[in-house]
C-alpha cells in the first residue's frame, strides 16, 4: 500500500516537473531561439516583408491592400476590407465603405456555395465592377476578382483580372497601356518550377508601381 | 492534375527516410545526432526523475499519459486566465472567458486546435508560447508516444512492457519535434512568414488610408502546428493568411510537414512488427516463414514499410486519393449558383481561396489536413462546394486516413482487426492479427473504439439541432446549417479542429459542448486501443498455417478499404444525405 502511494506520488513529481521542462524548452526557448537565428539570417522576412516608400513604411509584401482610386488596380473582395481604414477628426476608424473598422481581423463572410447571401454579394460587385470598367462585359470578368479570399488578404489576382482592369486604369491615371502591361508583367510571379501553385499578380506592388510612374511617390525600397 | 501527382509522388519519396527515422528513435536504436540528444534527454531525465529504463504496463502507461496532460492542462488554463499580465503582450490583450479557456485548453491538450476564439484578439504573445506553441509539442509527441507503446504492444517482444511514457514524450519532442521544428520554422521565416515579438505594424498606405499588420512569433507556432498534426492558426483565418503561408513553397512545405509524421508512423509500425517476425523465427531456427506471398528480401516497398505496414499505407492511401479526386473534381466544377449570376466558373469554385494556390492545392490541402487530422486550412472550408465540403466531413468521420500523431494507425488497427474478425466468420476460421488470436474480448474493446467517433458526432449534432443554443450558433441557411453542425463536432471527436469557420460557436453550449466531444473522442480511444494492446501483447504467437488470412497482401487492403467504407456508409449516410448530398442535389438541381 505503502509502495503504491510512493509510486504515485513519484509519477506526479515527474510528470509535473517534465511539464514544466518541457514548457521553458518548448513554449519559450524555441520562440525565442528561432526568433533570433530569423533575425540574423533572414532579418527582413522576419519583421513582416515591409515594404517603404520615402523612408516611409507603406505596406507588406504579402498582405494585399483595399484600393479605391480610379487610378489604381483593385484586388479581390474582402470581409475586413484588408485591414484598410481612415480615422475620423475625433479618432473613430471606419473601414473605405464607411462601416466601423472591427480591428485586426481575417477571414471571409463563409457564405456557403448555397447561400443567397453569397449571389447578392457577388451581383453588386459585379455591377459596380461593369459601372467602373465600361468597356468590359459581365463574362469577361474572372472569377476569383469578385470572390472573397479566404483570409481577406489576399495580396494577389490571376493575370486576367489584371488584364481586364488595365483599360480603365489607362484613363484615370493618364499611363499608355503598355506601360501598365509592362508594369503587371513585372509583378506577376511564375508557377514554382512552372508546375506548383498558380501565376499571380502582386497588386499592392502593381499599384506601388503605378503611383511611381505618375510621380505621386518616390523611391520603392524593400 | 499534373502538379497533385508531383506533390504525392515527393511525399512518398521524403517519407521513407522520415520513417526510417523515426523507427530509430522508437526502439531506442543509435541514430547519427545521439551525441548531442542522449546528453539533452540526460538532464531533462535528471530534472524529472525519470528512470527511461523502467518500463510501464500498460495501464501506467495510460495513466501517466493522462496525468500529465492533466498537469499541462492545469498550467495552461492558468495562463490563459492571467494573460492580460505586460509580459510578452504589446497588443494589450485581455484575460481569457472561463468556458473559452475551457475549450480552448482541452482543444489543444488533445491535439484538435479547435479555435473558438481569433488569434488575432484572443491571445497574448505569451500565451502564443507558453500555452499554444508548448501543448502542440507536448500534445504531438504524447500522440505519438501512444502509438508507438501501441505498436511495442502488438509487436510484443515482451509480455507486459510498452515502455516507460516519460522518456517516449521526451525523445520524441526532443529528436523529431525540436530539430524538425528549427529548420521548418527557418525555411518558413525564408518564405515570408514573420517571426518577432513587435507589436502590429500600422502602415500609412499610398492612399492615405491606414492598415494593421500582424506581427509575432508566427513562424514558430507555424511550423509545430503542421508538424505536430496541431491545426490551430495564429491567426483567424490559419494559413490561408499569407502571413501565415505567403507562398506556394510555404504552402508545400506546410502540407509536407504534416504528412511526414503519421506517414512515417506507419512505416515504423511496419519495421517493428517485421523486427518481432525475425526475432521469432530466428527463435525457432526457421529460414523462411511458411507460405509468405513475396519473399520480404526481395520486395522493395516491403523493405521500405515493412510487409504490414504497406498494406495499411495502401489502404490509407486509397482512401486518401478517392477523397483527393472527390474534392477537386467538385471544387474544379465551381459554383452554378455564381454562373447564373453571370460570373464565368472557369476557374472553378474561387470564394473562400486564395489565387496562388488556386484549386488544386487547395483540394489538396483540405483533403490533407482533415485526412492527417490536422486542421490547419489554406481555403476556408465552409464556402466549400456541397460535395467538396462533404469529403473533408467524411475523412474526418472516418479519422483512419493517415491520421494525426499516431491515432490515425490505432484507429486503422482497430478498422483492421474488424476486418479479419469479419474474414474470418465468413471461412469459418479464429481470426488472427499479426500472429496473436483476436478472440472477445478485444472485439468487444475494438467494436467499444469504432462505436465511440460515431456517437459522439451524432449524438452531439442532435442535441445541437434540437436545442436553441446549439441553433443559434448555425449561420448558413437551408441543409448548409447542418452541415456546420457535423462538421463541427466531427472535427472535435476526430481531434482535427478545421471548422465550417461560419458557425457563431463562441458560446456557452457550443464551447462545452465541443470541448467533452474532443475530450472523450482522445481519452476513450487512447485508453481502449491501449487495452487491446495490453490485452493481445499476453497471448502467445499463434504459428501461421494455411488457413491464416494474411494481412499483407494487396486484397487485405482492399478488404480494409470496403470495410471502412461500409460501416461508414452505415453510420453517416443518413446525416451526409441531409446535409451535403441535399444541398449538392438543390444546387445543382
């Protein structure tokens, strides 16, 4: 009796000191070690890939951005509008459509392929897209340029939802297309080993791009 | 298609030496990097009081296991609670709800990461570390720790000894997980994923307007969770986020950290149960086994993942292709409910994906991750088409398709001895598995094990159906709305935690009730599966004859295949036909 009560006792020591090893070896000195050889070997990746504009920080590489100038290229929908907000004279953010900014979120709506909810989305955007792109037909539009992400950051779009946009940003912002052409062509990655994933366009760097060649910014550094 | 083929084609090529691997650090064998490890396990067996020698039973095994993930438990909702403290918490966030902590603390002790809350807003930095990134560690090796006494049990070189717990968790975290994880989480930084401890970056953007970017030690708790089969993301929204998986080399890399292990675990179920086949025959001075249908030196995939092995990794790879097919074919398909709408499908059902991964990667993940009980999601499952929808549901259901950390193999064990119990009812002979008599008693315990996952799905999906706090949590309408609800709970029972992410769950019921399914869908299972390895390690090897069934041949995994199938169609037709098939044939109607 005696024997079994030690036992037990000597298995809750060890299993409560192992614990506690376990827990400065695993939730802390592997954070932080990793944390400092990233910091060494990869120090921009590490801090977020952030992209600076004039000693300016203006985005990250990998986050997409919610667009709404005219000259500028869109990306896809998104349930937190990127994370994308304006502040107010009294400090109240509001996201770009005017509804109160939720804080740092992600995600999407989770419509169900089934959902009406899902249809009526999608039909607004698509007439607002048509209003914005005159010289586009609702069947010329890409799928994925009025469906939301499912993160809602999203940084990129197919090269065809480039392509059809380039029109009308060619009068808004004054650029020939060619320039514009050459300016997606530069921002579009390849598939890896032209097999895995898809090709895509970076929009943020695309618009990076634009607002350089209309003179609005100066130089990009990353 | 070609790159899916390429993508399984490279995972059968870097599982074997994984496996090889693993099998080493198993049966305690010399691997290259010991100088380094025996002095690490050293000191944490020092500090411990741990004696690696002394081996358990296995019900002190069980009880050690399940003592301490108590003790981790314990530690963790302390956190959680008193997160709110300055200490590694630039964000400010605040302490965690009482039945949140619940969930959230038994969602990760038991290996399912199902999230009821947003990273984003839910958790300190340190809560980040000391309570997600530390129980995916200990929650993936004490799986696997499970699985390989399991495996001692079966291949039972003694009669009562499945190892010592203490010193399986240690090696296991220690060797596969630590050194797995610097390197991954490396590569990962490489791609793009952020690893500091800054507070979110706002950013002026070019427009004037403002953006909030997460920031943390992303990429450590990136890599454990795919490698430990964890799930749960540091953020919302998991690895869809390209902050999480900026690229598709971080994507692959994500998809292959979370196969690599429970493949490899069958690897080395299929080594250690041909070690105990060598050791008997050299025992009984024997040069060959009688009757084998391939000559074991000969055969390479036999070499590779042993001769019984490789018929489980057949049948888990059968199922897990048929699945893949399934869920690309309907997502390829897109949406008729968009194309009436005017928008053109050609690309295929894009709401709720990420464009560099398109739709076969993302069929790919999504049938991976609830396959190898993962749940870690690159698309968010709930805008998934019905039928696309409907096959992650289904391998979760079934929860033997690879699987996470070891279970996935027990679990298949289990589909494995009822399928020799039924062979051997249908010619009239005493079922047999791996040379020991399947006699009542483990049939009781196995048919106890396979009925548990079903009830728990059901029985729970009921309750919530029928209860206004379960419907209030159902966001979708028409057949969608159960959908949710199974999914949910059979991502629970199964210890997968990917989520139908549209279900208002952060409640009293569904956080309760979801966390007594993930509760008794790990604990019941483990303890049973251990039973009947103790139960079978005391029987004596039953010489083999020519009525044995033998349960390494292709027909063996084909049987396996039908028979998961069949008790599947069983138990979860009627529910699939109300949620997804429903919805499929209105939409599509």
């Amino acid at each position: 009796m005696n024997n079994t009560k030690s036992g037990l006792l000597h298995n809750i020591r060890q299993a409560v000191l192992v614990t506690l090893v376990l827990l400065l070896l695993c939730g802390f000195l592997f954070p932080v070690v990793l944390s400092g050889l990233s910091a060494v070997i990869f120090p921009h990746q590490a801090t977020g890939s952030l992209i600076e504009v004039d000693g300016k920080t203006v985005g990250a590489e990998y986050v997409g951005q919610e667009f709404t100038e005219p000259y500028f290229m869109k990306g896809r929908p998104s349930a937190y509008h990127y994370n994308t907000y304006y502040e107010d004279a009294e400090g109240n953010q509001f996201y770009n459509d005017g509804s109160e900014f939720a804080g740092l979120s992600s995600g999407s709506n989770n419509y169900a392929a089934s959902n009406p909810a899902l249809v009526e989305r999608v039909e607004a955007d698509i007439e607002a897209f048509l209003a914005a792109n005159p010289n586009v037909t609702r069947e010329e539009i890409p799928a994925d340029l009025m469906t939301a992400s499912g993160s809602g950051l999203d940084p990129h779009i197919s090269p065809a939802s480039a392509e059809i946009q380039i029109p009308a940003i060619a009068e808004a912002s004054g650029l020939s297309e060619d320039i514009l052409r050459q300016i997606v062509a530069d921002n579009t990655t390849d598939k890896m080993f032209g097999v895995f994933g898809e090709v895509t366009v970076n929009v943020l760097g695309v618009n990076l791009d634009i607002a350089r060649e209309m003179g609005l910014i100066g130089e990009v550094s990353e | 298609m070609l790159q899916l083929l390429l993508t399984i084609i490279i995972f059968l090529i870097i599982v074997i030496p994984v496996g090889r691997y693993m099998y080493h650090i198993s049966i305690g064998a010399h691997t290259f990097a010991d100088p380094v490890f025996d002095r690490v396990d050293g000191v944490i067996y020092r500090i411990g009081g741990v004696d690696p020698k002394k081996g358990m039973n296995w019900k002190q095994y069980a009880l050690a296991l399940v003592g301490t993930n108590a003790v981790m438990v314990f530690i963790g909702y302390l956190i959680l609670r008193i997160q709110s403290i300055g200490l590694f918490n630039p964000n400010g966030i605040e302490g965690m709800e009482p039945t949140l902590s619940f969930n959230t603390i038994i969602s990760f002790m038991t290996n399912t990461n199902l999230q009821h809350y947003s990273g984003e807003s839910g958790l300190s930095y340190l809560s980040q570390m000391l309570v997600i990134i530390f129980m995916m560690f200990v929650s993936a090796s004490s799986g696997y720790a499970a699985c390989v006494a399991f495996i001692r049990g079966l291949a039972g070189k003694t009669k009562d000894n499945v190892g010592n717990f203490f010193a399986d968790l240690v090696r296991i975290t220690t060797r596969i997980m630590i050194p797995f994880s610097v390197v991954g989480g490396l590569l990962l930084v490489w791609q793009g994923v952020p690893q500091n401890f800054d507070a979110n970056v706002v950013v002026e953007t070019i427009e004037g307007t403002f953006q909030t970017i997460a920031m943390g030690p992303i990429a450590a708790l990136e890599i454990i969770k795919h490698l430990g089969t964890n799930g749960g993301g540091f953020l919302g929204a998991n690895s869809t986020t390209p902050l999480e998986n900026p690229t598709i080399l971080s994507n692959l890399i994500e998809l292959y950290s979370m196969m690599l292990m429970p493949g490899a675990c069958v690897i080395t179920f299929g080594k250690m149960v041909r070690d105990r086949k060598q050791a008997a025959m050299e025992a009984a001075g024997q040069n060959s086994v009688t009757a084998p249908a391939l000559n074991e030196g000969r055969s390479l995939t036999a070499r590779i993942y042993g001769r019984e092995g490789r018929s489980i990794f057949l049948a888990m790879g059968l199922i897990f292709i048929i699945g893949l097919s399934v869920c690309f074919w309907a997502e390829s398909q897109g949406n008729p409910a968009l194309a009436n709408a005017g928008l053109n499908q050609s690309m295929g059902s894009m709401e709720g994906k990420e464009v560099r991964f398109g739709i076969a990667q993302s069929a790919m993940f999504t049938t991976t991750t609830t396959s190898f009980t993962t749940g870690t999601v690159n698309n968010m499952h709930d805008t998934l088409t019905p039928l696309g929808g409907m096959i992650p549901l289904l391998h979760m259901m079934l929860n033997v398709v690879f699987g996470g950390k070891g279970v996935g193999l027990m679990n298949m064990i289990m589909y494995a001895i009822l399928a020799v119990f039924i062979c051997g009812l249908m010619i009239g002979r005493t079922p047999e598995y791996l040379g020991k008599k399947i006699e009542g008693r483990e049939m009781k315990l196995t048919a106890l094990c396979i009925i548990i996952h079903p009830m728990l799905i059901l029985a729970f999906s009921a309750l919530a159906v029928a209860t206004p706090g379960g419907m209030e949590g159902i966001t979708n309408p028409g057949y969608h709305g159960l959908s949710q609800v199974l999914y949910e709970y059979a991502s629970s029972a199964a210890n997968n935690g990917s989520g139908f992410e549209g279900l208002a769950d952060n409640t009293y019921f569904w956080n309760i009730t979801a966390g007594l399914a993930m509760f008794f869908g790990r604990y019941l299972s483990i303890v049973i599966q251990l039973a009947i390895a103790g139960s079978l390690m005391k029987k004596r090897f039953v010489s083999e004859s020519t009525g044995t069934l033998h349960t390494d041949t292709l027909s063996f995994a084909i049987i396996l295949v039908f028979v998961v199938y069949i008790f599947a169609a069983l138990t979860f037709l009627p529910a699939l036909a109300l949620g997804p098939i429903a919805e499929h044939l209105t939409l599509w109607s």
